[in-house]
C-alpha cells in the first residue's frame, strides 16, 4: 500500500444547516443540523483518503486545547496517523464557524490559530523521506510555512522519490505569485480550483492559467471548477477534461479536498490520469452531497458503484 504524507492545514469546523440569516440581537434561530469535522486542505483531504482505504500520515499543527483534542480524536477514528501532528503552545488550533446557506454556499468565520506557526521543523523529515506521495496543502494560510519553507518540504520529498501534489487555500493577499512560483519545479500536481488560479496569475483564459504554471515548473495543472468539472493539462500539452457527477447539492464544503484525495488515491492504486480524475470528481460531488468535508464518501468499492450508476453534469466551457 502507498504511504502518503499529508502536510498542512487542519482545521475544526463547526457546521450548521440551513442558515438563511443571522437572527438580531440575541434572538434564536431553529435549524437541521449541526456537526462538527476535522477539514481543510490537509486533514479533510486525510480523511477522505483514509475512507478510500489509503495509509496517511498526518502532518500539521494544533493549539494545547480542546479544539485540537477534538480534531486529533477525529483523524484518529479514521486511521489516519497522527503522531506528527504537532502541538504550538499558547495559541489555538485553527477553526471555523460555517452558517451553510439553502443553495449550499458556505460563508465562514475563520480563526487562522496553529496553522499559522507550522514551520519546516516541523517536518519529520524521515517519515516524509520514505513516502511515496506528500500532499502540501493550504498554501496562503500558514505564513510561516509558506514559500521557502515549503520548497525545503518540496525538494526533500523529490530528492527521495516521491510524487508530490499541491493544494492550496485562495486567501487574497499581495505577491501571491512570487511566493508560489517556487515550488512549481517541485511539484508533479498543482491543484488549485479555478477562482484561486485566477487570483494568483490576474488571467481568466482557463489556457493561459495552465501555460503560466507548467512554465514556472509544474508537470501538471489541475484546474478544479465546481460543477463545470475539473481540467488536468500536462507539461507535454495533453489534456484530461472531466465532468462533474450530479447529485442534490446540501453543502460544498471540502469538496476541492475530496477532489484532491480522490486524485492522489486513484494515482496510489496506478489508475490513469482519466480513471483518478474520474475518481476524484466522483469524490467532489458526494462530498456536496451532505454536510461537512467528511460527508458522501464511504469507502473505494461504493465509490466505484456511484461512478457506475451516476449521471454526470454537463461539461462547462
């Protein structure tokens, strides 16, 4: 079995169903459903591997609290391993309050806490030497971690043999560019979603986003667009378009995390680039299927069984 390193952002949100306003001064609201679930770029994507029966290793960085108990208890339930996970004192570990509106939109109240303070090392760096894939996920939202640190990550995952995959988290904020560019050289995937890329490079010609990156280094852009699909284009010019699946849509909340899980653990099996990507839109959209980042998907076999019996969305332009 491939052992795949998950490095970055962990999150503990707090979601609530369906939230259409907030009530005035210190009135009640009644609504569906409440959860609470590990999530972002790193964990939520480490719980879905998990469930698709990958062996992960967690990497990142939670306060001394009950949040980060919470979170680390999460990730254990599912087998994902957590013994990296790395406790910063006097800060919290990181979280969000999610009022899920009707049509599924997601507006968040996020406090930054422990993400914000990983650092290289924190890295175990022999456990990320041995791995055969590591995710670095979350970029923009650990100010520490990001750019040379992260191409210290990067290089060393490369110098061992590893296929090394790039998520990130689209937090507007000056340079974005020239700190991500770095690690283009190092990486075998780099998979923001569509809106994200647009801010990085100022383009919206879906072609030219890919150009920018594979030029930088990349080997291949994944380009992932909600319910118009996703895009892979590679170095050598070839290209994988893939549609999403139509389901009921309760909540998109890490949907581009199960995109990222469904891909990396398509590639861990030695699925072709068309059968991950297919796998990883069928991850996406159960995702958005339920509420919260762990929602939808149970596990590989009725992964497939979904794929079978799904209709999928028309491709958008």
């Amino acid at each position: 079995m491939a052992k795949i390193v998950s490095i970055g952002v962990h999150i503990l949100d707090v979601l609530g169903r369906y939230v259409s306003e907030i009530p005035l001064g210190q009135g009640i609201a009644l609504i569906d459903e409440i959860r609470i679930t590990a999530a972002g770029t790193a964990a939520g994507t480490s719980v879905d591997l998990a469930k698709l029966g990958c062996q992960v290793t967690a990497v990142g960085a939670v306060g001394n609290d009950e949040m980060g108990s919470i979170l680390i208890g999460i990730l254990d339930r599912y087998d994902v391993e957590t013994k990296y996970m790395v406790r910063k004192t006097g800060v919290q570990t990181s979280g969000t309050m999610l009022p899920i509106r009707p049509n599924g939109e997601r507006p968040a109240l996020h406090v930054m806490g422990s993400n914000a303070y990983l650092t290289f090392q924190d890295m175990p760096q022999d456990v990320i030497a041995q791995a055969d894939f590591v995710h670095v996920a979350g970029f923009f939202l650990m100010p520490k971690f990001d750019g040379e640190d992260t191409v210290k990550t990067l290089k060393l995952a490369k110098a061992a043999g590893a296929i090394t995959t790039m998520d990130i988290l689209g937090v507007k904020q000056d340079r974005m560019a020239e700190k991500i560019l770095p690690s283009m050289p190092y990486l075998d995937y780099f998979m923001p979603n569509l809106e994200e890329a647009e801010m990085i490079t100022g383009m919206k010609d879906i072609d030219q986003i890919c150009e920018f990156f594979i030029k930088a280094g990349a080997k291949h852009v994944v380009l992932k667009m909600g319910a118009r699909g996703s895009l892979i284009v590679s170095a050598d010019g070839s290209r994988v378009r893939m549609p999403a699946f139509q389901v009921n849509v309760v909540d998109t909340t890490g949907c581009g995390d199960a995109w990222s899980a469904g891909f990396i653990a398509g590639l861990a099996r030695n699925m072709s680039l068309e059968e991950s990507a297919r796998l990883a839109s069928a991850c996406g959209s159960l995702v958005a299927s339920g509420l919260g980042s762990d929602a939808g998907i149970v596990d590989f076999e009725s992964t497939l069984a979904f794929i079978a019996s799904t209709p999928t969305l028309p491709l958008g332009d």
